[in-house]
C-alpha cells in the first residue's frame, strides 16, 4: 500500500513534492480557495501556523476550484493572493481536484483514513438550503475541509470546513498531535 507520504505533489511555484518532505511533523491539509465565504480562515490558518510551526506543525494548503468554482486562478495568481491579502507563509501547493470524477491521490487516500468529519452537519445544511448541490459523503465537502496528520503519517482527524482554525475541537486536536 502506498503511503500517504509517497504521493506525488508540486508546490504551487512547481517543484516536485510529497508530505514525506515534512515526515515527523504534525500536518494540517486543508484544500483552499480565494473567492469562497470562508476565505478569511485564512488568516486563522496563518496564525496557528505560526503559533505552533516551532513545535512541529506544518499547514499545507492545496487550492481546489471543486465549489461553485471559487479558486479560478492560475497557481501564480493564487500565491500572490494568499501573500498579499493574507501575508500567507505556509506552504501552498499547485492546484487539485478534491471532489468529482478526477480527485487528486492525496484526498482520495485522506477521506478513505477519515471518512467522518467532526463538525460535520450545519455547513451541508446551510448550502443545502441555498439549494447548492453538495458533494455526498464521505466526499470532501467543500472548501477548507482541514485533514490533521499525525508525526506517524496517520491521518488522526478529520474538520468540517466551518470549523475555523481557532475552534478548540482542531486546537485540541492539533496539541495531541503535537504532543504525540
């Protein structure tokens, strides 16, 4: 079985990566995106990284224009945005697919280790109720679903996009990843 460390990724200025570069770290993987309502988590992301960076966490943003197509830009577009509008300097990725017929590797291999995401519920919800057509489960449901690795390379938990990064359920989680 391939581990989720093997995966073939390109940083979003295209280099060849994988997570087995951050082997040992704790890893937040959130897909993200520039024009979506929960945007602003980007700020929140930042923080947490550089508040627990130093104590072994990485947060990996993959930009995915999976939802209603919120992330239409180049990947050097992207990059600008997150430095510019959010002063962004954890590391970004090159553009994927999180949902539909072409998912990327990573997020198939993350949803089959976590099919359940902990606050999952008011957000499908609400977009039900704006009647936009939602990815089913155990599918990634929509931007800034956030994936918590642990320093083993398992994936520990799983956060529904509207829970932000200073949601004590991801904080909690994130310092018993670290403390592991």
């Amino acid at each position: 079985m391939t581990s989720l460390y093997d995966i073939p990724l390109t940083t979003i200025d295209g280099q060849p990566a994988k997570l087995g570069d951050y082997r040992g770290k704790v890893l937040l993987v959130v897909n993200v995106a520039s024009k979506c309502g929960l945007t602003p988590q980007y700020a929140g992301l930042e923080a947490l990284y550089r508040d627990k960076h130093a104590a072994g966490l990485e947060v990996l943003g993959f930009p995915a224009n999976n939802f209603k197509e919120q992330e239409p830009g180049s990947d050097a577009e992207i990059a600008s945005f997150c430095s510019t509008e959010y002063d962004v300097t954890f590391p970004l990725f090159s553009k994927i697919s999180v949902a539909g017929n072409s998912v990327h590797p990573l997020y198939q291999a993350l949803v089959n280790a976590q099919p359940v995401a902990i606050g999952e519920g008011p957000l499908r919800e609400k977009l039900k109720g704006l009647d936009i057509k939602v990815n089913p489960a155990p599918g990634v449901l929509w931007n800034f679903e956030k994936f918590l690795i642990g320093r083993d390379g398992r994936v520990v938990a799983r956060f529904s996009p509207d829970v932000a990064a200073d949601d004590a359920r991801l904080r909690e989680a994130v310092d018993a990843a670290l403390a592991a």
